[in-house]
C-alpha cells in the first residue's frame, strides 16, 4: 500500500469560495481551504502539479477559466481537474483533453444520493457524463462518497461503474457537518471495498483525503492494510512508517 502526502499538488478553485450547489458532499467547507488562480506559483520548485477544482453551477458543470490558461499551466504542472457534468462545448473539452492529465468526477447515478445534491439531477446526467468523457480520450478517475444514502444503494452504484472499467477508484467518506453525528462504520467501508475489488478487480482502490479524521481515523486507517487498498491519502500520523510515499495528488 502507497502512503500518499499530497504535497506537491497546489490546490486551486475556480471559484473561490463559492458554489450554486452547496451541496451535501462538501457544503463549500473544502472550496475555503483552495487558493485562486491567481496564486499559482511562478515557478516549479515546491509544486509539480495542480487540482483544479471548485465550487459547481446550478447545472453541475464547473465554470473553466479559458483553455489559453491551461496551455500554459501544463507546459509546467501536470493537471489534475476535477470536472462535474460535460460541458455542451465539445470544441473546448477536446482540446482540454490535451492540456490535462486526469480528470477526477464525482460518480454518484443512484436517486437517494443525487437527492442531497439536486433536485434537477439524474442518474443519466451521471452516466451520459462519463461517457463523454471517456469517448473524447480523457482518462476518469471516478470519485465515490460513501455514507450519502444508504448501503444498498452504494453497492449498486457499483454495478452502474463496471462497464467504465476505471483503472483507478477513489473511495471518499462524508464527514458530516454536525461534530455530534454519527460516523459511517468501518463494516459498511470494508464491504464496499471488497464488492469493488471482486466486480472490478483491475480497478486500484484509492482512500481519498475526504473522510472523518480524529479517532475515526486512528481507528480505522489501520484497518484498510487487510483490505485490497492500493493508495491511502494522508493517514493518521505515526501510521504505515514503512510504507513507500507519493507526493502528488493520489490519482497522479
């Protein structure tokens, strides 16, 4: 198992700290924590690569700074962009396809969890998205929150991504905003997990950044080295000591 330490990824939004959305899955909480476009570095000597992400329109797309910018910003950072819904610009998103190295996409197509996101989405918005994205060329790191609607219901999302065959999967965990709520158990994570693998067995299983920490994760971090778990990002401290380190983004 990888130990993934994300340091060398400057994290962008697009948007600051806004988003027509504010959703269940982050509530803007993340988007606070990002720097501006602006605030790109000069330079190459502490950052090898960019997540370019940000706050979604009421459409689910994320509004894109001009493609001129992405030539430049890729002749120096590898780009990791984290897309919502494809753009109706096909012109533009083919040519983003060269100027970015992965595009990271939220896959949530099961109507109990769509319902914490928007009334106006669908599962079909979901998988017609994924779609093109991968008929133009982009290679898609799919992105799943579990804990936003009930187990069951993650399991099948599960079915809907096998004929996608991601060479990655990023398994995030809702952090609810209520310090007194309670946790998803590490029974449900484990199930998954080993549903995935058994289903999609090529595709590398990525504990992403977004999970409770605290005690959860000192309880539970340990737990994932009996698990077919490729990469975990940023585990408790003192944990995996032995473990090989990756310092960019996990799904670079």
């Amino acid at each position: 198992m990888i130990v993934c330490i994300p340091r060398k990824t400057f994290v962008v939004s697009v948007t600051g700290g806004n988003c027509e959305l504010s959703c269940d899955f982050c509530a803007r909480h993340y988007l606070q924590a990002m720097k501006k476009i602006s605030d790109i570095p000069s330079d190459n000597l502490k950052y090898t690569s960019l997540l370019i992400s940000g706050g979604f329109l009421r459409n689910g797309t994320l509004p894109l700074p001009e493609t001129d910018l992405f030539n430049t910003l890729s002749s120096r950072f590898r780009i990791n962009l984290h897309l919502g819904f494809f753009d109706r610009n096909l012109e533009r998103m083919i040519r983003l396809k060269n100027q970015v190295s992965v595009v990271s996409f939220n896959f949530l197509p099961v109507r109990s969890a769509i319902a914490h996101i928007s009334r106006e989405f669908k599962e079909k918005d979901y998988l017609d998205s994924y779609q093109k994205y991968q008929e133009i060329g982009f290679r898609v790191v799919p992105h799943i929150l579990l804990g936003l609607c009930p187990g069951d219901d993650e399991l099948s999302l599960i079915r809907k991504l096998k004929p996608f065959a991601p060479d990655k999967t990023v398994l995030l965990v809702k952090i609810p905003l209520e310090k007194s709520a309670e946790r998803i158990d590490f029974q449900r994570i484990r199930k998954f997990i080993l549903t995935l693998k058994e289903t999609i067995p090529q595709s590398e299983i990525i504990i992403g950044c977004m999970r409770p920490g605290g005690e959860w994760r000192k309880r539970n971090d340990p737990r994932l080295v009996e698990l077919p778990v490729s990469t975990i990002v940023n585990p408790a401290p003192g944990l995996f000591p032995d473990h090989g380190v990756s310092e960019e983004c996990c799904v670079l």
